[in-house]
C-alpha cells in the first residue's frame, strides 16, 4: 500500500485528519502519518523561500524583499516564478513500504467508516486523501 499527496495538500490533509477523534492503535497511526506529513510540509516552506530568493530581488540581508506595502514579493520574473512554485506544489510525498502498511491501512480503514459529515474544501480534501490511499492499493 501506498499513499502518494501533493506538496500543494498537505497542508489541507494535516488539518483534515487532526479533526479526526480517534482513541488508540487509530490515533497513534493517524499521528505517525500527520507527523510524516508536517516534516514534509516543513521542507516544502523551506524550498519555497529558496525559490523566493532565487526569483526575487533581495535586501541588504540577503532576503527576498517586499513590495507594495508588504503585499507582495518584489519577483524578478513573474512567469519563472510561478512555473518554479508550481513545480514545487505539484510534487508528490509518497509513503510506501512494509513498515508504512499498517499505519496507511489503518488511516484509511478510519477513513472509509468515518461517520463525520463533511463540506466544503474539507469534502474535497476528504475524497482526495480517500481517492490516493484506494490508488496506493493497487
């Protein structure tokens, strides 16, 4: 089994399933995913400041710097920009292996019999992370 996510999602698949209320063996391996997840996430914001300092123009600091009061990032050329972090969000977090099957089973044995009523961005969040781990089966 194996579960493949977006870095451009993980964000939204953290917080979908920490709004999950499980006890025990469901919990531990929610949170074992969720902390998988949040690492990579971490890695994500730091390649993406990387990306801001290689496409934008920089301060006295070796920063990217800010225009428009702040709004905006002073980016050199908006199209490479945009190509790059597109790149970035669009990468995918794979989770596979022996040691991941349990915990990828378990996560999505809570998914398919959970019983909480969800709308919005959480319904899209919700098929998307089901749709992944039903691919990772085959």
């Amino acid at each position: 089994m194996k579960l493949a996510i977006e870095n451009g999602r993980l964000g939204q698949v953290i917080d979908l399933l920490f709004s999950l209320p499980l006890k025990g063996k469901k919990s531990r391996h929610r949170t074992r995913l969720q902390l998988a997840l949040e690492a990579r996430l971490k890695e994500v914001a730091e390649q993406e400041h990387q990306l801001r300092k290689e496409h934008c123009h920089l301060d006295k600091k070796g920063e990217p710097k800010l225009k428009d009061e702040g709004k905006r990032w002073d980016v050199k050329d908006i199209d490479a920009f945009i190509k790059d972090k597109t790149e970035l969000y669009e990468e995918e977090m794979v989770i596979e292996g022996a040691d991941n099957h349990g915990m990828l089973k378990t996560v999505k044995d809570v998914l398919d019999n959970c019983e909480m009523e969800w709308s919005g961005q959480e319904a899209v969040t919700y098929n998307y992370i089901c749709e992944q781990l039903e691919g990772g089966e085959k």
